[in-house]
C-alpha cells in the first residue's frame, strides 16, 4: 500500500522536479553567458547599493510567481543577471535573498502547494487567498526581510 502510493506521488512529483532541472540548466548556462555577464555589468555596477540589488532578487522572484512562474526559475535567472555585478553584495546575502523571495512567494503563488491546499481544505478560492491581507502581509515581511539582510551584508563585508 504505501510503495503504491509514493509510487503514484512520484509520477505526479515528475513535472515539478523536470521544471527544477531546467531552471538549473537555465541558471548555470546564463552564468556562463557573455552576452549576460556584459548586460549584467552594464546594467548593475560595482557600487550598486546592496538594499537594491536584494531588493530586486526578492520582490522580482514575488512578481515572476504572481503572475504564474515558479520561484526557482525567477531565482536562476536572477542569480545569473545579478549575480554577476553585485560587488556590494556577500554570496550569503544573495543566496539568502533568494530564499526569502522563495518563502514569500510560497504564500501568494497561484501554483504554490499550500495555497492549493489550503483552498481545497477550507473550501476558498485560491484568489481570494492571494488577492487578500496576504498580498500586504508579503509586502511588510519582504521588506523588513530586505532591511535585515541589508544590515547582515554591512555587517558582513566589515
């Protein structure tokens, strides 16, 4: 019963873990592109401010999955655009940023587990989940987030 039945979650796990794979594949060839790395260097300098370049990461991966994307492929393609020109920004930072556009996105993405899980079980539809205190909620965390990160990157390149 229960080799049937993580059986069965597998083939449904398989077009989630493909769409991971080619974010990756994504992510890793645009880190080795010269057309990105010469965009990347011409769009973001050196001493382009650490708050900005975080920012972008995280609000840009909430915009990507509100609109429908998934996180990891917003987040490889962030990774390799601004990745490339952020002197002013530590690799833990910047990881870290990620991981927090990844969490708040988690709570407002139309494709997001417990979104969908949540709207089946209490029986609400899945945009009255988004289009809610969730949305301003997000927007208040991303920012303090981004404020705290912002400080740990100073604190950082001490």
């Amino acid at each position: 019963m229960a080799l049937s039945s993580t059986r069965a979650s597998l083939e449904r796990l398989g077009a989630e873990l493909s769409v991971v794979a080619w974010a990756f594949v994504l992510g890793a060839l645009m880190r080795r592109s010269e057309t990105i790395q010469t965009l990347a260097q011409g769009l973001f300098s050196p001493e382009t401010p650490a708050l900005l370049l975080i920012a972008l990461i995280v609000y840009g991966i909430l915009a990507t999955v509100s609109i429908g994307g998934h996180p990891i492929v917003a987040a490889s393609v962030l990774l390799a655009v601004l990745g490339a020109g952020s002197g002013q920004l530590t690799d833990t930072v910047l990881f870290a940023s990620v991981v927090l556009g990844w969490g708040c996105s988690s709570m407002i993405g139309p494709a997001a587990l417990n979104l969908m899980m949540t709207s089946l079980m209490f029986q609400v539809s899945r945009r009255s989940l988004i289009v809610s205190i969730n949305t301003v909620l997000n927007v208040v965390f991303a920012s303090f987030g981004i404020a705290v990160l912002t400080g740990i990157n100073a604190w950082l390149r001490v």
